[in-house]
C-alpha cells in the first residue's frame, strides 16, 4: 500500500471508531449459527427474511450497521487491504499470504487483456447502448473469445477471468462511447490503477488509485442481494459462470440496486442550494417521495460503507472546491434533515449510495459509468457466492401463492 496514501487510512480509522462508539456490541451475525435444514423463518414478499443457502461468505448485521467479509470488519479491510486481497479472500476463505498474492496477482494482470473481446465490441454500437448492456455484451463476448473445454466449468480460473476481465471492459466501454480508442493495460500497476487507467487514458495519483480502491473494497460483497441471488439461481441450473455473471449485471442495472447513487447525483443538483435543502425535503415528505441514498432493506442503523464514503468524499470536495463543495454542502443538509427527523423514528439513515456518487464524481467519473463501476466490484462478490454455492449446489426453485380462481370454465369464443 502506498506510503503517500496514510491520510486515506487515518479517514477510514476514525469512521470505524465512530461505528464502534454508536453502536453496541460486537459485529456478530443476526442468524444462528449452526442451524440445519429445514429452516423455520418467517418470509415476507419478495422472499425478505427468507434463508436460501448457507455461506462463509460475508455476514450483514443490519440492526448494528455491520458488515463482514470472511470475518473480517469493512472498516479494518479498507483500512489494511487491496481489492485483490478482498477478492482473494472471498473466492478462497482467508486472506492471501505474500507468495499466494503473487500468484493470484499474475492471473489477474494475465487476465486483463482481451484482445478479441475488445476487437468484437468495438464493432458493435457501444456509443448508443445503455452501458449496463454494454458491458453484458462485453462479458458475454469474452465468453465467446475463450477456447478449449473450461468454457463450460464453474471453476476458479472462470472467476479470475471475470474479476479481471470486467474491469477491461467497463474501460473499454467508457473510451468508445466517448469516441476514444480503448487503452491497453499495463501489468506493472495495481488492479484499481489500472481501471482508472484504462479508463482515463492517465496514470492515477497514489490518492485517487486508494480511494478506488477502497471503493471497490466496500462494494465487492453483501450478502443475498437481488444481483448476487440472480446469478446464483443462473448458475444452480448449472449454466456456466458467465451466464451466471451475465445475469447479475441485469439485475445491478435496476434503480433500485445498482443506480441509486446517480439519482442521488440527480437530487443534489435539482436541489441546487444549501438555503433550498429544507423546502425541498419538506416538499418531498408531503409528497411521500422515495428520497435516493437514504434507507435499506437490511441495515436498521448507519450502512458502514456510508461511513466511510461519507468522510472520503469531504475529503475529495475540500481538495476540489467549487461545485464539487456545494453539493456535498447539499448532501451533508440533506443528510441531517433525514437523519432527525427519520433516524431513530423510522430507522432511515445514509446507505452506500449517498456519498459515493459524489466521491466518483470528484474523481471525474462520467455519472453514467458509476453503476459499471458498481459491477466491476461485486463481481468478486458474485463468482465467490457462486463458486461456493455450488459445491453443495441445489437449483432454486421457491413457490407462488396462488391467489386465482379455480374451476373456470372455457367459454366459447363469442361469449367471453
């Protein structure tokens, strides 16, 4: 890690003091452990509360506002590791050693280039396509560019091949769509480096590489959520991992899971100005708008991630100046009206989404690559959910409540 990025540390250090003097207890999991099957939960719509599987995977305890990777506190891993340490962990259960780094290291930058992948979308209408498509298409390209037999195994060279891979081709997309020429990779910088190179078409500063970093860190896993759960029932059928991955892109491109932080963007800006924060949230409350960044389906409490985002993207606005200032001027308002009038009421804090729009932004990121960023994170949450699943795998297959009519009878045509 970097000598000149220690600030960066000592930022998230004292987000992860202040979660450890607002909250009781230690992070520990809301469901026993040990439990066999069957289950008994209560499960609401949309399978809420619902237990699918078991997983060593990540832990989410929402009532405390915890989250964990392979027991290990978000705080401590943004705070003292790499992505690719993170993404070491969650596919094989600890933290890597020095040496098995190296190798796991290696694959990744062999990964990185897709010379045909990037050839056969550059032949297709990148400019014109919603970018999560694009970046489906992308993987299901790399898909098609593999030879040999391992096109069809769920196994861990697929999800190297995918963690690396997405990230070259979320950059590609954002060089064609802005009429630019992709850029080849370079194997002597970091993961986070290389994206942002790739896609910048410039070298990062040790600042903005760490705090990409530790972006993709807070967004690599949590738990079941709509995208990990769709490509896990893809790959339950045994479809490959690329399908599977294919599957959770869909579902990250919803605004209710992956596109929140560009409309919280949106927000911001119709806002426009502190003095306008009050009557604006006001407006909204007696309209009974759903206000972006703000509530989660798990976390009761503040999101962690949030608190660490939060301080990283005042960081970045104080640095910047300008319109950058404003609006997290505007967010920080915003926030306090929420938090005191919603907080403790309703349990409705800052989630993921809030802060860490403003932080790409600050760092230049077009808004219409954050939920691709998104992805070139959580994939290493999903092969690894995926990956694990499978060795005990069962195809998903819940039930509906029938709620219809019984004995109808087929009317002739002319008398319906």
């Amino acid at each position: 890690m970097h000598e000149n990025t220690q600030e960066i540390t000592d930022i998230i250090l004292k987000a992860a003091e202040k979660a450890k003097a607002e909250t009781s207890g230690e992070p520990n999991p809301e469901v026993v452990k040990g439990t066999e099957w069957p289950i008994n939960c209560s499960i609401g719509q949309g399978l809420e509360g619902a237990i699918s599987c078991t997983t060593k995977i990540g832990s989410v305890n929402g009532s405390k506002g915890w989250l964990i990777y392979r027991g290990h506190n978000i705080f401590d891993l943004a705070a003292y590791t790499t992505f690719e340490e993170v993404s070491y962990a969650l596919l094989h259960g600890k933290l890597p050693n020095r040496n098995e780094l190296e190798v796991f290291n290696k694959k990744l930058v062999e990964y990185r280039y897709l010379p045909k992948t990037i050839r056969s979308m550059m032949s297709c209408p990148i400019e014109r396509m919603n970018t999560m498509a694009a970046i489906k298409l992308g993987t299901n390209l790399m898909r098609q560019a593999i030879t040999g037999a391992d096109i069809d195994k769920l196994n861990i060279i697929a999800c190297y091949h995918l963690i690396s891979g997405l990230a070259t081709v979320t950059a590609a997309v954002a060089r064609i769509r802005e009429g630019k020429m992709p850029i080849e990779p370079d194997p002597d910088l970091s993961h986070s480096a290389n994206f942002l190179y790739m896609m910048t078409g410039k070298k990062p500063t040790p600042i903005e590489e760490r705090i990409m970093d530790v972006s993709l860190i807070l967004h690599a896993d949590h738990g079941m959520n709509a995208s990990t759960f769709a490509a896990m029932v893809v790959a339950s059928t045994l479809s490959d991992m690329y399908f599977a991955i294919c599957a959770g892109i869909a579902a990250l491109n919803g605004p209710l899971h992956g596109g929140a932080n560009e409309q919280v963007l949106h927000t911001l800006k119709e806002i426009g100005t502190v003095g306008n924060v009050k009557p604006w949230y006001d407006d909204a409350r007696a309209e009974k708008r759903k206000i972006m960044g703000f509530g989660h389906r798990v976390y009761k409490a503040y999101d962690p991630r949030a608190r660490i985002l939060g301080p990283l993207a005042e960081y970045l606005v104080n640095k910047e100046g300008g319109d950058a200032l404003k609006m997290y001027e505007i967010a920080k308002k915003l926030e306090h009206l929420v938090v005191s009038t919603l907080g403790e009421k309703k349990q409705i804090f800052p989630n993921v989404d809030f802060y860490s729009g403003l932080v790409y932004e600050s760092m230049g990121i077009p808004v219409e690559l954050f939920t691709p960023i998104f992805a070139v994170s959580r994939v290493s949450g999903w092969t690894a959910r995926v990956y694990e699943y499978l060795r005990d795998n069962r195809i998903f297959r819940p039930r509906a409540m029938y709620l219809g009519e019984y004995d109808c009878k087929v009317l002739p045509i002319d008398e319906r």
